[in-house]
C-alpha cells in the first residue's frame, strides 16, 4: 500500500483516518470499527463491502 494513497483516503462513513493491514490485505477505520478489503491492489471504499471488527481485533 503506498503512504502516499493512505494518507489521502479516509472512511467513507465517518471521515477518520485509516490504517493498513498488511496480513489482512484490508484498511481499518478504528472509529467505525470497519475494515474495507483490498482487491487486486485496489481499496474497496464501500460500506457495503467492510467487515465489522470483532472485539478481539481492536
């Protein structure tokens, strides 16, 4: 993931900054508790696409 890129994109839901999971291949919003997946070196800013953060992975 380029810094560059990072510090540009923020949550679609909630505006926060966003933070790169490597392992996980996904951009975490710890504000929303949201993780958007990243395909193909590509973000998915979607809502509808994020996966809530269990408890464990705070």
């Amino acid at each position: 993931m380029d810094k560059t890129l990072l510090t540009i994109l923020a949550c679609p839901s909630c505006k926060s900054s966003l933070s790169y999971q490597k392992s996980e291949q996904e951009l975490v919003c710890k504000a929303c508790r949201l993780a958007y997946p990243i395909r193909d070196d590509i973000p998915v800013m979607l809502v509808e696409e994020a996966r809530e953060l269990t408890a464990e992975e705070d």
